[in-house]
C-alpha cells in the first residue's frame, strides 16, 4: 500500500506503557526494555502518520543510557530527555486522535 493509511492501527500498547511512564508508575530502565520489546516485536506494517511518531521514541530509547557513568556520547540520553521524548509521543498521538 502506498500513501498514507486510512484506518487508525490499535496502538493502545503503546499508548499504555507511555502513559504508564510519563505517569511515574514505571522508571526510565523499565519503559526502556518494555518499549524496545514491543516496538521490536511489533510486526505490523505502520506507516504515515504513526510510524514516525512510534520510531522517533524507539530512536530515543536506543539513545537512553541508564548509568549516569556511562553516558560518555553526546547522544547519550538520561531519564529526563527520555521521559521528554516521551511526552512528546505521547502529544504528537495524541493530536492524531490516539
């Protein structure tokens, strides 16, 4: 299918474990693992708009470094810029009606 997806995918996982973590009922390490795992295992074809909106809080997540000690790269991500990255997923889904 090309073009932009006319039927709003179930993202209701995704909606969930973000709102779990920008509500402080999980940590940072937590959403991490949990996002990866579902983005990862997540086999649906998602395309416009969601997609990116879902990829860009993977990206984040790959860029999350839980030991303080070891966050040495510039693009190293701590708790707050993930639950900022976050929040703006969550908002950016939000607009789109999810």
């Amino acid at each position: 299918m090309t073009g932009p997806h006319t039927a709003m995918p179930d993202l209701s996982t995704y909606v969930a474990l973000i709102e779990q973590f920008v509500g402080e009922d999980i940590d940072a390490k937590e959403f991490d693992l949990a996002y990866l795992q579902t983005f990862l295992g997540d086999a649906r074809m998602l395309g416009e708009p969601w997609y990116p909106i879902l990829n860009d809080l993977f990206a984040a997540c790959e860029d999350y470094v839980d030991e303080p000690a070891l966050r040495t790269d510039s693009d190293d991500l701590d708790d707050a810029q993930l639950i900022d990255a976050a929040r703006t997923a969550r908002a950016r889904l939000a607009a789109l009606g999810v």
